[in-house]
C-alpha cells in the first residue's frame, strides 16, 4: 500500500481513486504522518435487492385474516369495550 502526501492526493485523486477501486488502497498523510486510509467499499448491489413481493404466490392469505381469533380474544377480555 503506498503512502501519498495531501497536496498529491488532490493533484491526482480520480487516478488514486481508480486505483482504490481496482483494489489497490492508499493512506493520505499530511508532513509524513498517515491520516486516512481509502480503500473501496464492498457496498451490496442495490439492483439484486427486492423485498416488496419477494414470496408472491407462495403464501395465500385467508379472507377472514383480520377477523381470525375473535372469539377467543372476546372471551378473553370480556367481549365488552
């Protein structure tokens, strides 16, 4: 890994930058005394991530879903509001 001063850094940063993104990461020092680290971020691919619907047609849901257990939970708390 290879050290650059500030002044280079920003003199060359889109070459330095490529470089990070090729794999190949720098510090930036300032008077010979290392500051930062820039390495690639491995970020995930946002266009493989679906959630919405991801398990359509796998799971039915009956009619009556929000009236299940109703009877049970009036006699649990007494039917009475």
């Amino acid at each position: 890994m290879h050290t650059v001063n500030i002044h280079e850094a920003k003199t060359n940063l889109s070459r330095l930058i490529e470089q990070a993104v090729q794999g190949e990461p720098f510090i930036i020092a300032k008077a010979g005394k290392p500051l930062v680290k820039v390495s690639r971020l491995d970020a995930p691919d946002t266009t493989r991530m679906k959630r919405l619907g991801f398990m359509a047609g796998q799971i039915a849901i009956p009619d009556d879903f929000d009236r299940m257990g109703s009877e049970e939970i009036e006699q649990l708390f007494g039917g009475e509001a």
